[in-house]
C-alpha cells in the first residue's frame, strides 16, 4: 500500500533509538524526509545516515535538540520553521514508589512527556493550518489509560497527552490536519530486551523463550504473549500519519496486544 508520505518531512522527536527509530524508518519507507531528532548530534547524524543508506531516496537529516530547553528548541524552529509532520515520541519513564516521586521527579516528567511535545505543537501547528495540511501524532502508553501504580508519573503525564490530543484536534475542524496519539502496549525496546536478558542470564534459552517466560511472569493479561516489536508500532504510525487516515481525529489508537481490557 502506498501511503502518500512522499516528500513529506517529518519531524521525529526521540528518534535515535526504541518506538522513535522505528517510526523514523517507516516514514522514511514510505517516501518521507525524517527530520531525526534525539540529545546527541553525533547519535541523531547516526541514524539520519542509517536511513539514508537504507532508503536512498529520502532526504534524512539530523535535527539535534535537548526538547526541554526553551533555547535549544527555538535553535531547532530557526532550522527547520515547518513540517508536515509532526511525532511527539520522545519522553522518559522508570518504575518509581509514589512516596518516592519527589515534586522534582513529577516536574521532569511533566516537562519532558508533556510540556516539550506542547511546545512542538504550539509552533508547527499554525503553520499546517495555513498551508491547510498535516499530521501531528502523540506516542502515549498503555499506562495512560490503566495505570499499573508502578510509575504514576509517568502515567499521568502520558494521561495528560490524550488530553491535549483532543483539544488541539478540535482546533483542526474542517482541514486536512489532525492529531491523534497512539498508546503502545509493553515494547521490546533495547531497554527492555536487556532487561529480559539479565534476568534469565544462568538459562540456557533462546531469546524468544526467555521473553514468554518474562511474560507469563509479569504480564500475563497480554493476549499478544510476547512484546511489542518497535516496527510494528512504527508502521500504524505511518499510516496515522498518512492522507489515508484523515478521518482519525483525536482519537486514542490502540496497540496493546490485548492488555487493556474493552468496555462495552
């Protein structure tokens, strides 16, 4: 399926490794020019080059900026004024005791989850309302909508994108704009698969065994029965991001391999 992303450019935060690189190589798939940004010019330049190798077509560049500084991100406007895309994946999350989430811990995570992809959209979006086309996609997590206690943050600061989701989507009536999140379920990201690794370290086992195990053990309600892999997550990003996905309008899309019970 062709999906009409070419020559868009899109704009990827947290882009040089997990959910975030895979969405950037899917785009990049699909025709688009990803715009690959993460903290570190030199990891950003990394995977900008990796796709580039890989999909020649494209125009990949590397757009390095710590999101949460006001002057870093008015540095990446100056570079890049416009796109047609927008991803607001990048954010931070660990298990953390609610007695031991100081205001400081909440402040972080409200910044970077939330208050950076804020920023992101109060300057990109006017200007897709002006050229009257756009997409802007919000990665949440399951934990927005069933927190498991683990890292309240963290769930409520994804909570709080599906907030901002909907109202920036009302703004969007009547164009060819629109903003929507995705709410993935448990990733295999590198984070997680060292996980894994370290707990059945002693086990002579393939990497797939160790990885049902660990689910059955800690996440028995999936249905999926093993993670998510990023590129999956990356092509339903695509296709939201996509001229055939307009009638998506602020909607919580998800992926959860069957974690989050439906409610009728």
């Amino acid at each position: 399926m062709d999906l009409q992303l070419t020559n868009q450019t899109a704009l990827v935060t947290g882009a040089t490794r997990g959910i975030g690189r895979a969405i950037a190589f899917e785009l990049a798939r699909e025709g688009a020019d990803v715009l690959v940004n993460g903290r570190s010019f030199e990891a950003a330049e990394r995977t900008a080059e990796e796709i580039r190798a890989a999909f020649p077509s494209t125009s990949p560049r590397p757009a390095s900026a710590d999101l949460t500084d006001p002057r870093q991100r008015e540095s990446l406007f100056q570079s890049f004024p416009a796109v047609d895309l927008l991803i607001n994946n990048m954010g931070i999350y660990a298990i953390t005791r609610y007695e031991d989430a100081s205001d400081e811990v909440w402040e972080t995570y409200f910044r970077t989850n939330v208050l950076a992809a804020n920023a992101l959209c109060r300057f990109y979006l006017p200007g897709m309302l002006q050229s009257g086309g756009g997409r802007i996609l919000f990665i949440a997590s399951e934990e927005a909508v069933m927190p498991s206690g683990q890292m309240p943050q963290y769930a409520a600061a994804k909570s709080a994108l599906l907030s901002l989701s909907r109202s920036l989507s009302k703004l969007t009536a009547g164009t060819d704009v629109t903003v929507n999140t995705l709410l993935p379920g448990p990733t295999l990201s590198e984070h997680v698969r060292a996980i894994i690794e370290s707990v059945y370290a002693d086990e002579d086992m393939t990497f797939e065994e160790k990885e049902r195990n660990f689910m059955a053990g800690n996440l028995p309600q999936s249905e999926l029965r093993r993670f998510i892999r990023p590129d999956e997550i990356g092509r339903l990003a695509a296709f939201v991001c996509s001229p055939l996905a307009s009638a998506f309008r602020g909607s919580p899309i998800r992926m959860d391999g069957g974690i989050v019970p439906t409610i009728y």
